[in-house]
C-alpha cells in the first residue's frame, strides 16, 4: 500500500453477509471497494454518505477509514 488520499462519496452498493460494498467518489469516476474491516462503526448503507481514505493497492484503490457524515 502506497499514497493515501482523504475523499468523500455515497454509498452505491452494500453486500449484507460480506459488509463489503463500493463507493461512489465525489472527485473521480471510479467507484471505490470499501470491506469490512475499513469500517469505523456499523457499515453504512446504500445512499449514505461517507468520508474516507483511498488507499491504491495491488489491486486498485480500495477504501479505508469509511464514516459516516
């Protein structure tokens, strides 16, 4: 993991049993993989909106740090 970024975004789409999901960022169009364990507090749902970190990884930017706002 390299270079991290604060962003905000809406929630577009939540896996229930997984507490994964993507977000949908304010500033690019790449929707970003949010997981579980990035969460801080209760994972948020679909329409929320979100502050959080980008963080690019091996396998694209993924979201960490996700809260609510």
């Amino acid at each position: 993991m390299s270079q991290t970024s604060l962003a905000m975004g809406e929630v577009e789409y939540v896996n229930a049993s997984s507490g994964s999901g993507f977000i949908a960022t304010d500033d690019t169009t790449q929707d970003v993989l949010f997981v579980q364990n990035g969460v801080i507090g209760a994972v948020p749902d679909v329409g929320e909106k979100v502050e959080f970190e980008i963080v690019q990884t091996q396998q694209g930017p993924r979201a960490m740090n996700v809260r609510r706002v």
